[in-house]
C-alpha cells in the first residue's frame, strides 16, 4: 500500500509542478462600466489555469495615464475611442484589439425609496431638477460616463441647476455607493457599475432619445509579460459564460 501510494504521489506531482511553473500574476486594467463583469470572467479564468490576478479600476483616462507612465499591464480594458488611442500610441500589441460590450447609463435609487419616473425626457429632467441631491462620477477625472451625462444635463438645460448639488465620486461606482449611504436622493451611472452596489437598485435605462451607450474594448498591453496568456484570458473574455455574465451585469455583450 505504501508503494502504490508513493507510485500514486510520484506519478501527480509532474503534474502538479508544471501547474505551479505555469502559474503566473496577471495584471488587468479595466474601466469601472466593465469591472464587475469582467473581474469575474477573470476570476474563473485564473482558477482554472492557476493564475492570479492583479486587478485595476479606473476610468479610461486614469487607465490611459498610467499606460502612458510605463505601468505594465497584460490586459487593457478601455473604451473603443480610448483603445483607437492607445493602438496609435502603439501600447497595446497590434491585432489584439477585441470587442467586448456596450454599457448604457441608468437612474438609481436607494432600497425601499419609491420608484421615480423616468420614461421620458421630460419626466427626467423634472425628477432631476426635483432631487435635493444628484450622485455621478466626477466629469473631471476622464470616464465615459461623467462626459455623457454632462453632455445630457446640457441638452436639458439644467447643468447649473444639477451641478450646484451634485454629490462627486471618482467612479460611478464610487457615486452609487454615497447615494446608497444617503448621500444623495438619486444616482446616474452606468447600469453595469449601479447592479453590484448593495442598497441600491436600478430604476431604468435614460429614455432612448438621449441615451449615449458605450462601447469598450480589450487589447494585450504592449508590455505584457504574459501576452500569451493575456490572448487566452481576452478569448475568455468573449465565451458564452463571459457573454452570460456581462448580461446578468447590466451590459450588452458583443457577438462574435
């Protein structure tokens, strides 16, 4: 019995040591629309090849910036705009460039607040213009969403009126949560970065006629360490489950 355990032993840790020599720390940079989603695809990534992960949120300009520094990275995960920057730039491999999901901007508010109406333009403004307090990620700090929802303040007329009590997070994420905290009366941000947020819920998409969707995308940084395993995780990134769990969290995953 303990020859045939020792065989057994002597027999799996081939195995076992070229799982161990194949392991490696993957960096992944994502925007925050695409964060929850895509952490997840990667976690179950990692698990099943024996990888790590080091992930890093921020908005397309902060993920830009630290490309741009140096920062290493084997994943970049920005908006299409932002990554046709980057392949400019050449900081991402060339012919790595995938498409991964479109992110539309929703209306939040906190648990057990009435539902507020926001099926139209007009009932939007009025509920804005009405709230003591309106959360969203700081327009300064480079995200998508902060220029779309200047951009939609603006088409409404109203920008003075919502600025002067807009309660700021570096995130939209960041956002939701202090209007979850009580905060603020109402939040708007990508439905994707308003799901994972306890004690807030999703009242609905911006009436379509000044919906502005998102599109993000995914490259091999140019100075990955690891480019063919960052191949492997962006090709995860496109599987059904990946396209599954993007749905569940609030996006519109891209078909391929």
């Amino acid at each position: 019995m303990l020859k045939y355990r020792i065989a057994a032993f002597a027999a799996v840790l081939p195995l076992v040591l070229a799982s161990t020599a194949n392991a490696a720390q993957i960096k992944v940079m994502v925007s925050g629309a695409m964060a929850h989603a895509l952490e997840e695809v990667s976690k179950d990534f990692a698990k099943k090849n024996g990888h790590t992960l080091d992930f890093v949120v921020g908005t397309t300009g902060v993920i830009q910036d630290k490309v741009r520094a140096g920062e290493k990275a084997d994943v970049v995960e920005v908006t299409s705009v932002g990554m046709t920057a980057l392949e400019k730039e050449k900081l991402v491999v060339p012919g790595t460039r995938v498409e991964l999901a479109r992110a539309n901007i929703g209306v939040a508010v906190r648990d057990g607040a009435p539902m507020i109406d926001i099926s139209t333009v007009d009932a939007l403004k009025a509920r804005l213009v009405a709230a003591k307090s309106v959360a969203w990620i700081d327009p300064k700090v480079g995200g998508q969403a902060g220029q779309a929802i200047t951009s939609l303040l603006q088409k409404m007329g109203i920008t003075d009126e919502v600025m002067k009590k807009s309660v700021y997070g570096k995130t939209g994420a960041e956002a939701v949560q202090k209007m979850a905290a009580g905060e603020a009366d109402m939040a708007i941000s990508f439905i994707s970065e308003i799901k994972p947020i306890k004690g807030a819920k999703v009242v609905g998409p911006l009436p379509a006629a000044v919906q502005n969707p998102s599109s993000y995308d995914g490259a091999v940084g140019a100075n990955s360490a690891n480019p063919d395993i960052a191949r492997a995780l962006l090709k995860a990134m496109q599987n059904a489950d990946a396209r599954h769990i993007m749905v569940e969290a609030g996006l519109d995953p891209v078909s391929h």
